[in-house]
C-alpha cells in the first residue's frame, strides 16, 4: 500500500505527521529526526520541564521546530 512506500506518500498528501516519543527517548535516531521538514513539539504542562526542552535543543536543529503543542494545560495556570 502507499504507506509502505514514503515517497508515495508525500505525492498524495500535503501533510504527514508522524507521532514519536519524546526527542529525549533513545527509541528515535536522531538521523531520523533531520530527514522531517518540522517539528511540532508537544509540551505535557505537568509534566514537561524547561531542562527537558533544553536538551531537545541539543538534539535537534532549531529551525526544523515549527510550533508547540501545550497538553493538559490546567485553566489555573
């Protein structure tokens, strides 16, 4: 099927996103990361620490970041 091929899958869709763990995660070669146009990066508002998205930095071009995603963001914060 077209998903088993990437490069059809960029001619039929405008957009793919893939869902990874986080960047701090050795589960994802960072090779892999570089070969993305962008990064939405998702920000857990409990859990998420400012150290975390330092070291994501150290990982990962800073230009390919294209926005974040705030989750469960508490309306008292």
């Amino acid at each position: 099927g077209a998903l088993d091929y990437p490069d059809n899958v960029l001619k039929e869709f405008d957009f793919v996103i893939v869902d990874m763990p986080s960047a701090g995660s050795d589960e994802i070669p960072i090779l892999f990361i570089s070969q993305l146009n962008g990064l939405l990066v998702v920000v857990d508002s409990g859990k998420t620490r400012k150290e975390d998205i330092d070291a994501m930095f150290q990982k990962v071009n800073p230009h390919q970041v294209l926005g974040f995603v705030f989750n469960r963001l508490d309306e008292k914060e």
